[in-house]
C-alpha cells in the first residue's frame, strides 16, 4: 500500500521571505554557562559547538510574541508581492510556539496584518512538518478551487524553553540521564517566515507547488516531548527511527514521481544539527553541495527551518528557472515528508 500522496497541478508559490531573529546567541557562550556541570560529568568543555556544529542561533528581544514573528514575514512578503491583501483567502500558522493557548495564534496574524473577514484562518500543529502539512492543506483548497491565495508562516521563538533548560541543567542534583535528554532543547532558535500559495492560472511565472508524499511512523510518538519550558528527547532513537523513516519514503517518493537524484536542483532539509544532516544525506544518497546548511549560524528553528532553506537560496540567487527542489522534513511524532517544487 502506498503513502497518502497530494499533487497539484494548478498552485504556484507567488511569494515566500525570511526574517532572522536579531539576538545572537553562541554556542560557546551557552557551553560556558554549563561549564560546573560539563566538569562534573567530564564532558569537553565545548561539547554544544562540536556535538552539534551550531556555532550560533538567534532569539528575538524580549517582548517579541510568536505571532509577532510571523507578521514581520508576511508583511516583508506582501511588500514584495502584486497579490492584493484582500484577495488572500486563507491563513494558516504553523509554528511549534504559540502566543496562547487560545486564540489560535492564526487569528492574531491575520488581526496584525488586518486581512478581510472573508479570510479563514487556523493553526496546524505537527511538530517541525507544520509548514509543510500546511502548505499541503492550503494546496489542496487551491487545487480545490475553494480559494485563490493562501498565506502560510511560520514565528518561532525558542528563548523561552532554552533559558529555562540552561538553568535546569545548571543545577547540581541534575544526572547525567537527564542532562542527555534534554540537551537536545539546546540547538533550538528563533525565526520568522511566510509563503504565499496562489492559484497558477493567476500566476504564471512564480514557482509551481506540485505536492509529494509523507509517511508516518507513530508508534514513536515518544521519543520527542517537548512543553513551553522542558523538552525530553531520546536523541539516539529519534534520529535513527526518523532517518529509516526518511529513507523508506524518499524512496517511493523517486520511484513514485521520477525523482532520480541527478534531477534534483536542491533539497531544502529541516535543520537539525551536523550529525542529523550528515546522515541523511548518506541515507538518501544526496550530494553534499546540493543540500544547503543553515543550522551553523541558526541552529534547529523547527518547522520555519525548511522554507527558511528555500527563502535564502531563493534570495541568493542560487536557484534557477525550471530547477527541481525538494522540500524534506521529519517531525517528532514521528511523520515525515518531501515535497517537489518546480521553479
């Protein structure tokens, strides 16, 4: 039997931007602030930095909300964009961080950005694929003929949930069971992006959203729990039960849409850490030049991570007309997806 697939042959991405949250915060300075514990479990005194290969993530300043992110995108987006605010039909928010519990963070986006009240708005909640299942929700009213546009974004803000793990792990009674499992909390960063999804007949020229495949593997639900303030996260299992996952639907994904790797472009890859990115591409057999890291300087800034990837390539220039881009994640939970874009 094979995966539940989506493929579109009518939405185009008329508009995708970034922002980068504006404090840096080093590696070095967080595996300085551990420094008594390092010591007591006789860890190197840069185990962060060499461990993972982030030098550095960012966080916004204090005040920024998750919502507040995701308006700073979508507004650089309609700036950059011939789509008439009032036209948007649908506005989905995919972030891991919310503003509340409720409203739905969807509803105080679309309130900053004054959409009309012809817009629907929600929230999807799926781990580091938010983005991607939300853009797939979206594609699928587009394809649908239910609306025309749809904004998709995405406003982490992890300083939270990464100050209070530093100051949990700089307790003396902390073991070493738990220091392993929530060190994990400690790649996270901030960031803010948004795309918007347009019927392709209303344009022509932008990048055609063609769909893919995603498989899941639930009975790892888990291996990855994370709250506002704590994470839990066996790191081990979780990558290697996500890279089988990963492998498993990449190839049907080739077989099933003719993606030989020589006709990939560029995979747009959810950013973990060195040894996460490592390994999946020796697991789905991708070149090394053709799958940008961003995790050096942003660390793992979840479901904003992938089209992240694509928004700065995009901006670089390194993508061409008619290229053939891959879109790939995994989420806790555990679900994973690829997504072809043709630009």
């Amino acid at each position: 039997m094979s995966a539940p697939q989506s493929r579109y042959s009518d939405v185009a991405i008329t508009g995708l931007a970034h922002v980068d949250a504006d404090v840096v915060v080093t590696s070095k300075s967080i595996d300085d602030q551990l420094a008594a514990t390092l010591e007591r479990f006789s860890m190197p005194s840069d185990l962060l930095q060499s461990l993972t290969g982030i030098d550095e993530r960012r966080f916004w300043s204090e005040g920024m909300a998750p919502s507040d992110a995701a308006v700073l995108a979508a507004e650089k987006l309609i700036s950059e964009t011939d789509v008439n605010p009032d036209a948007i039909g649908l506005l989905i928010n995919t972030s891991v961080c919310r503003d509340h519990l409720e409203p739905s963070t969807a509803s105080i986006v679309q309130g900053k950005l004054g959409l009309g009240r012809n817009c629907m708005n929600f929230d999807v909640g799926s781990a580091c694929l938010g983005f991607l299942n939300g853009a797939s929700i979206a594609s699928a009213m587009i394809e649908r003929g239910d609306i025309e546009h749809a904004l998709i974004v995405d406003g982490e803000d992890c300083r939270q949930i990464v100050e209070a793990t530093i100051a949990r792990l700089q307790r003396s009674d902390i073991d070493g069971a738990t220091f392993r499992e929530q060190f994990a909390c400690l790649t996270l960063g901030s960031a803010g992006v948004a795309m918007l999804l347009s019927k392709a007949n209303a344009n022509t020229t932008g990048p055609r959203y063609l769909g893919g495949l995603s498989v899941s593997a639930a009975e790892h639900h888990g291996l990855s729990i994370g709250d506002p303030e704590e994470g839990r996260t066996d790191s081990h299992a979780l990558l290697l039960a996500g890279l089988d996952l990963a492998e498993d639907g990449w190839k049907e994904a080739q077989a099933e849409f003719d993606w030989p790797i020589d006709s990939v472009a560029m995979v747009a890859a959810h950013q973990v850490s060195r040894v996460h990115t490592d390994m999946l591409i020796s697991r789905l057999g991708l070149e090394e030049e053709r799958v940008p890291r961003t995790y050096p300087l942003f660390g793992n800034t979840g479901p904003a991570s992938v089209p992240t990837v694509l928004s700065k390539e995009a901006d670089a220039g390194r993508i061409a007309s008619g290229d053939r881009v891959i879109l790939t994640g995994m989420g806790s939970g555990l679900n994973a997806s690829a997504v072809e874009v043709i630009w």
